[in-house]
C-alpha cells in the first residue's frame, strides 16, 4: 500500500505493528482521518515497493512529539514509525522549515527551561485523548445468523458459526451522537454535483430517475424517523474463515488475508481486549446506527440487502458480501464519509479524498457485487456524518476490469495460499 487516508494508514499500523498507535502532525494539530497520504519507506522498512519513495533525511523535529514539516508520523511504543506526507504539506514545508530556523535561533538567545517548565510540557503530553480503551469481562456478542445478543468471557459458537464481538458506546461517543440527532436535518442532494467524471457512474435518464426516487423517499423516512444513539457496536476483526468481497479490492488487504486465512480457520476465535475511540469509534458506531435504522423502515419500496455470491475464475474461489439494502429490486450500499466536497469548499483536499475513496473502494465493492446479482447498475447511498446530507449515485461494474487484471497476478504470486484455502473448504 503506498496511498490511503490516515484512518486507513492507522489501521495499517495497528495490524502490522501494534494496536497502541497513534498519529502525529505538527504542532499537535487536530488530523484529519480522511486526509489522503502517501508512505515513504526509511531505511528501517527496507526498499520501496515500484511507484514507493525512499526518505533519508530526519523524520523528527523533536523526537516523539512533532515531525518535520511536511510529514505526519504514526507511531507505536516499541516500533518503527510510519512516516506519511502528501503533495498539500510538502509545499507547506519550504515555509515552516524557515519557521523552524528562526524559532531554532530564538531558542539559542534564550534562557534553558526549568525542570518546572520541563514537567509541565510532560503533563501536557500525558493528557493526549486515548486512542483505545480496555474492555471489561464478560464481553458483548451477537450471533451472526439469528441476531441473538449475549455475554461471555470466551466466544461461543452460534447457529453454527461463530458470533460478532461488540462492545459499548463510550459516553464520548454518546454525547456526540446525541447531540449530532439533535441538530440534524436529513437532506437529499442530487449526485450530479459531485459524481461526475468518476470511474461507474452512468448516464442513464431510468437509473438517475430511480435514484432521485430513492433519496426523496430517504429522506421523508429519515426525518419522519423517531431515532436514539446506538448502545454497541461490532468491533472490527479482520479474521474471516472465508475469502469476501472486501479482501479483493487491494492488494494489500488480499495478500494479509490469504496469508493467515489457513491459520485463521484452524484456530479458536479469540476475544479482542480493546476497542476504538474518538473518530474511529465514531465510524463504527455511526455504520451500527444506520442499521439499526434502516432495519425500523417500513416501506414496500426499501428492502434488507440480501447476500450475494459470485465465482472470481481469475483467482478459482467464490466469494460473498451483502449489500446494505434494496430499493425496488435493486441493491444499495451505503458509504459514511465525514463531509462532501461541496460542503466545504475551502477544503480543497476534500475533493481528493473523496476521490480517492471512490476509486479505491465504493466503485470496487459495487463492481463486485454486480458479478452477483441480475442487475446491470445498483445503487450507492453516501452519507455525512456530520450534516446528514447524502446522495444516492447510479453505479455500474467498470471498476471490474482493473481488478480483474490484479486477480491474475494475485493468482500467480499467491498460488500455494490459495489452493491450501481450496483444500481447506474441500474438507469442509
């Protein structure tokens, strides 16, 4: 992976590195999650990947605490630094690191600090909000097939299968959802305003009509709907027993999984001891809110999303995924994201972001979906997080070609994995 938002880049670090990250720009400025970076490799990572960037110079302007202009650093007790930047701040750097040498020769003609000054500059540092917190015994879980909630220190099997692990709704993350109902209006928008130009998104006078009939529809459900902030929500476990249609759209996601998916069925599900907080929780909580939501709706128009499967002949395996919902027969994703382009328009890194995600996910997963189902284009349902705005965007499958092109090298470099996985649901 050489570019992703810094949400995707702090998950990154907490798969591959350790759980207890947290990212860091300059001057303990408050990051943007859906910001767009991309990685340089020092000299602790190895050689870049093709397209990868080296960095040789010093990563730090004061060890730990702020990185050197133009970068932003994820960082872990015990291990390497991820070192980020993106073309917005590099440009920004000439500036600050004329900054820096002024702010370095004023520092010269003044006094040292106190170790008074020096232990309150380390209390400061100590009140960083956490970006995880513990979980109490016995944990929450929910069968995946029956929907049944219960409490348990280990995980047990299910309906056959094993459950979802949950966890509760910080007060933080309470206080701002309830004050997020209290203000909002649900609004419909048009997807003309920010969908055009982008990768599946069809010209077609009978899909935009159906997806203008969507939106008014949602939007008189919505604001009609009696609404409360979500009590739990699933906690994030890349473990699977079985390939979907996430693992297929990058290759970094694909290689993980198809590394550990062997090890992965033969062991005992395992609890996870921590959960999110702040922006992330918030994500993962908002995604449970909808559900709950869209589940309360009562329309012959809108529909629960049904599963779907399709065979990927490129890597010899099927794979699965459920779409959100169903309006009038045909299938809808939903996608949260923090803002639109449009409604910060001096944002001008909105519009990259927004981008990027498109390409890199929601045109891809609504590609894969269609292998699955008798419908030539299906429906994307995006929403705000912080204004309630959404759009409803007509998608068709162009995205599969450059996937399908992916598969092949994936199905080369990865042939062991994927026959052992083959073997595996043999014996099934």
């Amino acid at each position: 992976m050489i570019e992703a938002t810094l949400n995707e880049w702090k998950k990154w670090y907490a798969e591959n590195r350790t759980e207890e990250c947290r990212a860091i720009g300059n001057r303990r400025e408050e990051l943007d999650d859906d910001e767009v970076f991309i990685r340089l490799w020092n000299s602790q990572d190895g050689k870049p990947p093709e397209g990868g960037e080296s960095f040789n110079s010093k990563a730090w302007k004061k060890p730990g605490s702020t990185p050197a202009p133009g970068l932003v650093i994820v960082t872990g007790k015990g291990e390497p630094p991820l070192i980020l930047t993106n073309q917005k701040r590099r440009e920004e750097a000439a500036e600050e690191v004329e900054k820096w040498q002024k702010q370095k020769a004023n520092k010269a003609r003044k006094p040292k600090k106190s170790d008074t000054d020096k232990n309150a500059a380390d209390e400061k540092a100590k009140k960083e909000p956490p970006a995880s917190r513990f979980l109490r015994k016995p944990y929450q879980w929910r069968c995946r097939d029956c929907g049944e909630e219960f409490d348990a220190t280990k995980p047990k099997v299910h309906c056959k299968s094993n459950p979802r692990q949950r966890a509760e709704v910080s007060r933080d993350s309470t206080k701002w959802f309830n004050q997020f109902l209290e203000d909002v209006t649900w609004t419909y928008v048009p997807h003309s305003e920010i969908s055009t130009g982008l990768i599946g998104v069809i010209e077609d006078e009978e899909a935009d009509a159906l997806a203008k009939k969507a939106g008014e529809s949602l939007e008189r459900i919505l604001n009609e709907t009696e609404m409360s902030a979500p009590k739990y929500f699933d906690l994030y476990n890349e473990r699977t027993r079985y390939l979907r249609v996430s693992d297929l759209k990058e290759h970094s996601k694909f290689k993980r999984v198809i590394n550990r998916i062997a090890g992965w069925r033969k062991a005992k599900q395992k609890p996870v001891s921590k959960a999110p907080l702040g922006v992330i929780e918030i994500g993962h909580a908002f995604d449970e809110f909808l559900e709950e939501t869209f589940e309360n709706i009562l329309s012959e128009d809108w529909a629960k999303g049904e599963r779907v499967r399709f065979d990927c002949g490129e890597l010899g395996v099927s794979v699965g995924g459920t779409p959100d919902l169903n309006f009038k027969g045909v299938p809808v994703e939903t996608k949260t994201l923090r803002v639109f382009p449009h409604e910060v328009p001096e944002d001008k890194n909105q519009k990259s972001i927004f981008k990027y995600k498109w390409k890199k996910n929601y045109a891809k997963q609504a590609a894969l979906y269609l292998q699955g189902v008798e419908n030539e284009f299906m429906l994307l349902l995006l929403i705000s997080r912080e204004s309630g705005t959404f759009t409803v965007v007509p998608v068709d499958d162009e995205a599969m070609a450059g996937m399908q092109e992916n598969w092949v090298v994936w199905a080369e470099k990865y042939e062991k994995q994927l026959d052992d996985y083959k073997q595996l649901l043999a014996e099934e």
